[in-house]
C-alpha cells in the first residue's frame, strides 16, 4: 500500500484536498526507500503489486519501478499497480515505457455501479477530475491493463463489473474513458492472465492452453450493456473439464 482512498482524504495526492488548505496526505513508504525496496525485490525476481489510489502515490510509485528497472535491466517483471484512481497525465506514458500493468477495478469509479459521484468527487479541485480514472487514456498510450473486481471491497460478479466498465460515466468536461466492450472483456481474461504471468496457462483460447471458459446465458456482444449484470451462467469449463452446469 502505498496510500489510503480519497474518501478519508488519505490518498496521496499532488494537490491539496478541497476545503483542508496545505493536506494532500502523504505516501506509507518514504520515496527513497521505497525505490530501494523495488531494487532488492526486483532484483530477486520477484513481482510487485502497489496500491496507489492518488495521484502522488502513482507517481511515486513508478518512481519505485523506474529505479529497479534502471539498476536491475528486468525487462518483462510486469509490476502492477492496483487501482489507478487519479494520475497526472505526464505520468500516463511511462506505464507503457517501463512495462508496468495497469490493474483496474471497473465497479470502483464513482457512479459507475454501487458508489455515488459525491462526496468523493468534491472532495479534490475539479481540475483534477481529468486525471480519474484514464482507463482509454492508458490503453491508448500502450500501457497494458488488466480488470479485476476488488472484491470484497465491491461485488465480486465479473458480469456487474463489465456492466459497469460499459456504463460508467464521463464526469463533467472530462472525456469519456470507457473501453470497448471487446477490449474490457479482453483485459478481464487475456489481460488479467498476462499480468500474472499466466499467459502461457490461460487467458485466451489456444491450443495447449489449459482450456477455461466460461459460456454466459445469452449473447455477449450484442445484449444492452445496462443489462449484462443480470444475465446469468451457463455453464462453466476449467482444465477442459464441465466444473458448473450443463454441456458445453
């Protein structure tokens, strides 16, 4: 963890928060030796995975990733960064440039499933509301992105999450930052499975893969996207084998 959330005001954020002058909370590891950190566990091989919910602690946090990258040349440790909730648009590029997994939790934007637009939203300067939740932003300038619920902090139902992926809204003067409905089921199978370096077992359907499908209870592609949290499963297939439901 690097930072809290914004509710509490304990996210880590590069400007202060509205009505508390000089407060913009302050990251759980110093930078220093959050940099010395990354180096030795990089180092070892091992990956990493950070939650940063405010801007200030993402930066910090690739601040961390860069300075292992540089000293150990670890090209494909594929460090994740949990939640992404704000990040200043200078920092969007590096996740691509230093091959960091943009790990993000589609029922977590506010008004996009089970939490209000208030009181989070007001609680930073509206000039910041353009660095919420970049999910296309970040797709398009090649970081790869991996979904995922957070559960038990939300519903754990994949279905509800790419509902809300689909439907989450543009807050007001910022750009809509949805991805397609093929690229969020991507980053909820595909993406997911490479950002746990697990894109030679599962993930996609391919030969010598170990065969885990999931077969929903209607057509994907073409139902309202207001309406994919209600439709229910099929049956389900892992390892090749019917471990819920009828015949495939």
């Amino acid at each position: 963890f690097m930072d809290g959330v914004v509710d509490s005001r304990t996210a880590f954020m590069l400007r202060d928060y509205v009505g508390y002058p000089g407060h913009r909370s302050e990251p759980l590891f110093d930078p220093a030796r959050f940099k010395q950190i990354c180096t030795e566990i990089d180092r070892l091989g091992m990956q990493i995975a950070v939650h940063c919910i405010g801007d200030g602690a993402v930066r910090t946090t690739i601040d961390g990733y860069e300075a292992a990258l540089l000293a150990n040349c670890r090209n494909d440790a594929r460090h994740r960064i949990e939640h992404i909730e704000f990040i200043d648009p200078s920092d969007i590029p590096r996740l691509a440039a230093l091959g960091i997994v943009a790990s993000l939790q589609p029922p977590h934007p506010p008004g996009a499933m089970d939490f209000p637009i208030e009181p989070t939203m007001s609680l930073v300067e509206k000039s910041v509301w353009k660095g919420a939740y970049l999910w296309k932003s970040l797709a398009d300038q090649g970081a790869k992105i991996a979904y995922s619920s957070d559960w038990p902090v939300v519903d754990i139902s994949v279905m509800r999450g790419i509902q809300a992926a689909l439907t989450r809204p543009a807050y007001d003067g910022c750009a809509d930052e949805r991805l397609s409905r093929m690229e969020t089921l991507y980053a909820y199978t595909a993406g997911g499975a490479w950002a746990g370096h697990s894109d030679h077992v599962t993930g996609t359907l391919r030969t010598g893969l170990a065969g885990d499908v999931v077969i929903v209870d209607g057509d994907l592609e073409t139902i309202a996207a207001q309406d994919i949290g209600k439709m229910g499963i099929h049956s389900t297939i892992a390892g090749g084998r019917i471990t819920h439901g009828g015949a495939a």
